[in-house]
C-alpha cells in the first residue's frame, strides 16, 4: 500500500520533470545533509528548471500531504536545507543558467540555482556591482542567498542580501504563481512581501526568480591591517573608525586565538601577542583611499594600535586578506567538526562579547576562535570538536547556548546572517517574548496552513528549549 | 443610547490619557484630512504619550469596535492618515520629544512623534547621518515616515528610511506590545515584521518605538547642474552616470514645463528652451568630489548636454539647489489645487514616461510639470488645477488613471514614496493578480481580522477600479 503510494508519487512527478525524480537511497542520502548538523533523507528528489514544474510538484504535494524542502547548494550553517521531516526536495542548483542583466535598468533577472559568484561576474562585465558576498559565494546558489538573507564582509557599507531584491516571483504553499515588487528601487506599492520572503527560510513561499538591484562599481580598493594590544581599544575602535568621516567598505575583525591559528596554518607573519587584530578596506576614488586610511589611523592615535600595515599594491592588498580567508581551513582540525556561530551584537557591545566568550573557552577547554563582520557587530564564534566524543558534544552545546544568552542579554540577536533553520530554534523564545513570537506564527499559519513549505525550522517544537547537536554527521 | 455610548467612551478615553481626548467638532474636523483629498470626521481624538496608553486605546477600540486611525503631522500625499471610517484617531505628534543617540552603536531610539528634521539634527550632532529626506522633512514626523515607508533624493545612493530601521515596539489589533529586529544592522532571527511593518501605513501595527541605525556624515558633497537639448539624451544620461565609477548621493530631474516653472517663480537663469536638466550631488572626501564630477561631465560628451553648472562653492551649491526647492512652490496657483504623483519606473524607461505625461499634458489640456528622484526612476509628475471645477476634476482623474497605465506597462510602480492610501487603491488590481493581492490580504485578515487598523486603506473595495477625487478638499 505504502510501496504502491510511493510509486504513484514517483510517476506523477516523472509526469511533470521527466527524469529529473530520484527515489533511489544512495541518490536521495546525499540530500540530507547541508553544513550545518544532522542527516535525514527525503522521500523524492526533484531538478525543477521551470516555474510551472515547480507549481505542480505543489499542488502534488497538497494532493498527497508531502512536505516540500528547497535548495540549493546546502551550504548554510543552520539547517534551513535538511529535509526534516521527508517528503521531497526541490533541487535548485540545476536551473542555474537563467540569468540576465539589464545594465540601463542596473538590474539583473535571476532564476534561483544560479550561482551568487555567475552573478558577481555578470554585473562586474558592466561596470556593476552586486554587494553581498557570503564567504561560499565561489558555491552557494542564489537562491539559498536570497532565502536565507545571507550578509558577508560587505555589509557595513552595503548592506546584506535583502537590500539588492526589489521583485520576486513565487510559488505559494497552495501552488499559486505570485509576484512581489517589481523592477524599481524604490517601491511601496502594498506590504512588502519581497523582504519577508527574504530571509524566511523558504517557510513562506517558494522563490522561483528575483529581481537583484546593481550599483555602481566603485573603481578600487584599498586595505590596511591594524594590530591592537587590547581587545577593549579594538572594540572602541570600530565606533571611532565609523565616526571618522570614512567610511569602510568591509571591517573584519580576529580575535588572538584567531591570529595565532592562522600564524600556525598559513605562516603569515603576524604578531602572536596580539589582542586583536582589524582589517579594513576602503573603496571609491583611488586618489582618496590612501587619504581615509590614514584619516582612520590617525582616528585610532590613542587606541592602543601596536602596528598599522597598509596596502601598497594590489598584491600586497591581496596578501592582507589572505589573513582573514586561512582563518576558517585554520580552524578545521582532521576528524573534528567545525561549529560556525553567528550571534550578534551592537557594535560597542563587541569588547563585551569577545570577553564573555574568552571566558567560555576557559570554562569548557575549547578549541574555540573568534572573527566576524565588526563593522556590523556580527561576530562568528567558531569551534572545533571531536563530535563523536559525548563529553565534548556537551561542552559545544553548553558553550553556543552561553555564547546566545549574553548575546541577546547585551541587546543582540541569534543570528546575524547564518539563519535560525533547525540550528537556533531552541533559542528563539529567549529572543522574542509569546506575543512578538505568535505575531510571526501568525504569519505562517495564514500563508501555510499545512506547515507544507519547509517544515521544522524557525519555530521550535513545543517545550523545545535546548540544542542538541546530533551525532550523525 | 448613541449619544450615551459616545460619552461612556469618552470617559474611558479619558481614564487612558487625561485631557488628551477631543470631541468637539471643532477640534475633530482638523484631523479629517491629510496633504491629500476628502475630509472626515473622527469620532474621538486622542494624543497618546506612551506605549501603555496605545494599548488601553486598542483594546477600548476592540470593546466598543472602532477603527483607529494613527496619525503623525497629517503631511501626506496618499490619504495614509484619512480617518475614512471615523472611530478613533491615534494623535502622536505630542509625543516628539522622547529619542536618544547611542553613538557609540550608531542607533537612535524614537517615539513616533519625534521630527524628522530633529532626527537629521541629532545624528549631525555626533558626525552621523539619518539619510532618508523626504521634502516634508522639516514638519513631518518620524512616524509617518516609517509608516509611508518615506523616501527622498537620498535615495539613489542610500535608499529609503526602511533601509535604516532595524527595530521596532508595535502595538497589535489585539492590545499587545511587540517587538521586531533589534539593536544590530545584520539580523536574521525569525520572519522580518521591521520591514513588512514598515510601509504597511499602519494597517498590521501601531509602530510606538523604532531604532533607526546611522552611518559616518560624509565630509563633504558637491553639485553639478547638467542641462539637456533633448529629453531623450536626459534619460540615457542617467544610466550613464550610473555606470560611470561615480555614485552620485542625489540625482534630480525638472522636465522643460518645471524649468520654465522655476524661472518665472524664482526669476532664476535658466535656459527656457532646455529639455531638461539635471542636479547631480556627490558626497565624500572634499579633494575627490570636483574629479567625480568631471568624470561624469566627461562621461556625456556625446549625450545632448548643453550646459554644465560645477558650483564652486557652498554658496553656489545651494544657489543650485534651490532651482529643484522652487519646483514645489512654483507649481502653487492661487485657488488652484496640487495633485502630486509619484509614478515610479525602470531606469531605462525614464524618457518614455517623460514622453507619455508631455501627451497626456497636450490631451487635456493640463498645468503638469514633471520632476522627480532620476536616480531612482520616481518621478513627481505634479498638476495643478481648479478642483472646484468639475470639468477639470475629470480631465485630472483621467490623465492620473493614464499616467498609472502607463507606468505599469512600462514594468513601473503605482507609488514610489508617497504610499497607496486612499488614493491609489482603486489601481492596486492593475498592479497585481488576484493570487498576489489575495496573499497580501491574507497577512492582513490574520494579524488584524476586524480590520480595525486604518481600515479603508491600500486594498480596493469589491469593484473599486477608479479614482474619485473629492471636491471637500
């Protein structure tokens, strides 16, 4: 009975994309998984590479009551992509080459399994600029951008995801094709449903095309590094940089262990008694950038800054950054999982957060670093475990669930960029008090009444309080 | 009875806020209209002082079934404050004196009755800017902005006040206190109820705190006054300009009918054969603003450009600016009425739209002048006329029904700034299908299914397809 549903299913999907349907287990096992936590396995994967294709895999889906789980490359960190409860996964990393730029209009047109890197290209052909820059930019798709909201270094000045999507087109929880705003910037024509639909994990609808704003390409780039002795001046340092009259175009920020992890890994020549450490780049005009740069190190005079490294090349430029992108392969250790956090922060409460968290990796021995976005107090607690150790599992949960308490009680949020998924709904009613958390249910229970659209994220389980990592990965 | 009730709600009222209840007609009538058309009479004014007194309201609102009507200083465009169904309105431009800065996280926290100007002000203060500048910026309220999702030529550089609030206190249909966002630019916790709140023109929450975020005042900004022989040339300029390395903090257009406007209101000198001109401000470093304006002079050579103004200082910056200051006044015809449009389009569609309001001038015989955020594709197509006039008034509605037409054919908005209202519902069917409207509609019936908040608003009554301009105003 069951076998006969299964392969009814299958054939009706077959009906709609062809080939494009995989039941089998090895094909389905490697659907289960994305960068965060956790393995579960869907029941049908499918490759939409149309929006009506999409609409009838829903509309199916209503008829035989299926949760649906859209992705893309599943590469996010909190689990918006694991197919939690089954049913079937809508693969979008194939519908990947229906991409158009519209230069006069500064806007490009996309289908959501294009790659965000496809993307940075196209616009840089013409002298444009899409900002977001998530750090799996080289894999992630659009899509899995657009869903999950992500940020990136640019965000200080530019902003996140969100902030470039003026229109969509979407498929509902009922299998009904609908559009959001349109092809201008500015647009307040009804509610906003584009930038709800940004950022709800796919909880809320399905986005089958975007419309990306562009800007301008600002013609260079300049960087400086700057070394701070104590992590109270690097904190004070961001809001003295920001009010300096300059204004960076990213901001990063490495803690000491951070430093350290790369001095071992990449052998780069940094100081290892070293608080902390900024990198921080200024675009526009390349007759002014030096100018700012020293506008800011001349801002920073009394802040406790040991070394100022600036850019004299693009070469140079480049090997300064290389500081920021070995701190992640630093911090992966063979047969250790590595736990990306994202909590964030006002930016004076920064110092604070660093503290509590050094604090934190004493407590329970961890293999723990910190770096992140500091111009936009969106910091990435980042640690390394043996996963199949009980003890350290522990540990790792105890320690994310003190890392989010003092996060929040300094006036901060879970997360900056990485998405609640499965990973932080534990936390969600630390954050939001019953009414502001049901005015948001009310939301979803109004547009998915059957809980269709990707199911067991966001919201927590009744009485679900604690993360539990689980040990299958 | 009636009357019985009246008082008995009164006396609650009363018990809420004091002597901050009206109910004489006297003082009623003047909150009955907006920078819009048509004149109602609330039943009660009230001017709440805190979050605690918007409660009680709501909640009286929801025992004796009432509409309330939030209003802040009643300066829109779109009918958004119209008590159209009488009930309550909820009067906050009394309580404009509760907003503090944080520098140190560059956020400000303010109630709804605080100035816009007093914003701007605040931030200058502490060498930071609040960029959003709708015109009306000096009386206007934050509330309104937040709730008309404000714009202003900021916006082709740094977007519109939506892009600057990170949270928001909410008072629900029901009487309970929300909180959405927080206190940090990158936030992904849960579904966006900042940005769907904002722009929603009160209809799914009274907004009773928000937390704006600042970014670094730019030192310095510079203007060029570009005049065109043709308006075709004027409109690919502006893509031009865009893609030219330099991004422009302000881009402004008067169409040939504003210039000749502004020379005999404001006897400035200004080529009365003109197409159209142009008013490009850079922002930034003072040693680079000069080359950037050069760089996009040098990027019209072969645009039509006829004329190029570089003020050689502020004096002759603000001498500039003031032709785009007289477009409004000179526009103002003794007896007559302003009808303000803000039809918004895609970059490149700029000319054609231009082209189509010049017709649709000529057909009816009108006194229309066009200018507009250029930057943004948000034009400001602006008529004057005797609205005591019928013949006048239908030629008005007729060309407004047209310019709307057009505009969406042209994959344009109804409204880039000014909101829907009252005023643009009837063509919201135009804008969108029913699957789109009915999805906005649905977050509307689920977080306030009486339709108490500033019902009458956005979504078109059953058959509702044309405006109607009143001839109370």
């Amino acid at each position: 009975m069951q076998q006969q549903r299964q392969l009814e299913i299958e054939r009706r999907l077959r009906d709609i994309v062809g080939e494009r349907v995989f039941v089998d287990v090895a094909q389905r096992v490697s659907y289960g998984y994305d960068g965060s936590f956790g393995q579960y396995l869907p029941d049908f994967v499918t490759q939409p590479l149309a929006t009506s294709e999409v609409q009838q895999i829903v509309k199916l889906a209503n008829v035989y009551d299926l949760p649906i789980y859209p992705r893309g490359a599943g590469t996010n960190l909190s689990g918006g992509s694991l197919p939690v409860n089954g049913g079937i996964v809508l693969d979008f990393s194939q519908w990947n080459d229906e991409v158009t730029i519209y230069p006069d209009d500064l806007i490009i047109k996309t289908r959501p399994g294009v790659k965000t890197a496809d993307i940075h290209a196209l616009a840089e052909q013409h002298q444009l600029m899409y900002p977001p820059d998530p750090s799996s930019s080289s894999v992630c798709t659009i899509g899995g951008n657009l869903a999950e909201n992500a940020g990136g270094p640019h965000g200080v000045k530019y902003g996140v995801t969100k902030d470039y999507v003026i229109g969509l087109e979407v498929v509902t929880a009922q299998g009904d094709i609908i559009r959001t705003g349109g092809n201008t910037i500015k647009n307040v024509t009804g509610y906003d449903l584009t930038k709800l639909l940004i950022g709800a994990e796919g909880t809320l609808g399905i986005i089958t095309e975007a419309t990306l704003r562009l800007i301008p390409k600002p013609p260079a780039t300049q960087t400086a590094l700057i070394v701070f002795e104590d992590l109270g001046s690097a904190g004070r340092s961001i809001s003295q940089i920001l009010t300096s009259g300059v204004r960076p175009s990213k901001m990063e920020i490495l803690d000491h262990h951070a430093i350290n992890k790369v001095v071992d890994y990449a052998g780069i020549d940094l100081p290892r008694d070293a608080a902390a450490l900024l990198l921080v780049e200024v675009d526009g005009d390349e007759a002014i950038l030096r100018k700012e740069l020293e506008t800011i190190k001349a801002a920073l005079a009394k802040m406790g800054v040991t070394q100022v490294k600036i850019a004299g090349s693009k070469a140079e430029e480049a090997e300064l950054w290389q500081v920021r992108k070995a701190v992640s392969p630093a911090v992966v250790e063979r047969g250790f999982t590595k736990i990306s956090e994202d909590a964030t922060v006002p930016l004076s409460k920064i110092p604070h957060m660093f503290e509590k968290v050094d604090e934190i990796k004493q407590k329970y021995d961890l293999n723990l670093v910190v770096f992140g976005h500091a111009g936009d107090g969106n910091l990435h607690p980042t640690i390394s475990a043996n996963m199949r150790d009980p003890e350290a599992v522990k540990n790792v949960e105890r320690a994310v669930e003190e890392i989010f308490n003092y996060a929040i009680e300094l006036g901060g949020t879970l997360s900056g960029e990485h998405g609640i998924g499965t990973m932080k709904k534990p936390f969600m009613t630390r954050e939001f008090d019953p009414a502001s958390l049901a005015f948001q249910k009310a939301i979803k229970d109004a547009l998915d009444p059957d809980h269709r659209l990707n199911p067991g994220k966001i919201f927590p389980a009744t009485g679900e309080t604690r993360l539990v990592l689980s040990h299958d990965d």
